[in-house]
C-alpha cells in the first residue's frame, strides 16, 4: 500500500471581529497501507476524442484501511 498524508485543519481558535470561525492550524496525519487509484473520464459515446480512445484523469480515489 501506499502512505497518504491526510490534511485537515483543527481545532478554531476562535472568531474574527466578524463573527466567523478562525481556521485553526493545519494537522498532517500519515496514513499507510491505502490504495490510489485514478479517476477516469472518458469521452462521449461517438465523438473525435471517443475515436480516439483519449481519457483524462481527473483526480484520484483513495482507499484506506479500516478504522484510518
């Protein structure tokens, strides 16, 4: 598997003079034993790009263990 670092922010510290939550800090949490694999979109059904056999990435899917 492969180790994903998860990013996630914490806790608010609290609130602008505005009245809406502070991001609070950034918390990095390494996750090991996850599968990635890429997320496909193909062309339409009978377009050039269909002939063509072209298909973009267009993110990812991450799996990770039970309990992650």
């Amino acid at each position: 598997g492969e180790t994903v670092v998860r990013l996630r922010r914490g806790e608010s510290p609290g609130r602008d003079p505005r009245g809406q939550p502070i991001p609070g800090p950034r918390v990095e949490t390494n996750m090991p034993g996850c599968v990635v694999t890429p997320r496909a979109e193909t062309p339409a059904v009978g377009g050039p790009e269909q002939t063509g056999r072209d298909t973009v990435i267009v993110g990812y899917t991450v799996y990770t263990p039970s309990g992650s």
